[in-house]
C-alpha cells in the first residue's frame, strides 16, 4: 500500500533527479528533460521508500559519474591547450634608472 510517506520520498527524489539532470543538459548541451517524466512513472510504480530510496541512489550516481567524466574531459582539454603554450621570458635590466 502506498503511503504519504513513500509519495514524500519520491517527491524527495524527483526533485534532486531534476536538478541534476538540469546540469546534465547544460554540461551536454541537449534537453534532457524526457527523463524526468519518465523517473517520475518509474517512481510511482515502487511499493515502499527502500525501493525508491535505491533506485534513487543507483540513479543518482549514474548521473553524477556521466557529469563528471564530461567535466574530466574539458579540464584536460584546457591543460593541454595550456601545456601546448610556451612563453618565453627573457631577464632584462630594470628600466628604472633610479635604483
């Protein structure tokens, strides 16, 4: 039997959902919002809060490893443009004659 407390924990849940897929789209540059809708009907389908709560978790960090490999990507991307990047310094006198 479902209870407030299971619909509270979904909710709970949708809305984390939510705002990492919001993330997940701006990383990615794609809408993503169709998996929302379809979490939440996953959702509603569960029995009791443990269902929800570890299905959640397997969502989540499904999501969040996505989230960070693509972030892994840019910022060895930006190390290697800036590795590529030689400047050259060269030590001269101080211009200012009053030393």
């Amino acid at each position: 039997m479902r209870t407030n407390s299971i619909d509270a924990t979904a909710f709970r849940c949708l809305a984390e959902y939510k705002t990492l897929i919001d993330i997940y789209s701006k990383i990615y540059e794609k809408d993503y919002d169709y998996h929302i809708k379809d979490y939440l009907e996953e959702l509603m389908s569960f029995d009791t809060a443990k269902e929800v709560r570890e299905q959640h978790t397997e969502r989540i960090n499904s999501i969040k490893e996505r989230i960070n490999k693509k972030i892994d990507k840019k910022e060895t991307k930006e190390n290697e443009v800036i590795k590529t990047k030689s400047i050259n310094f060269k030590m001269t006198e101080s211009r200012n004659n009053n030393e």
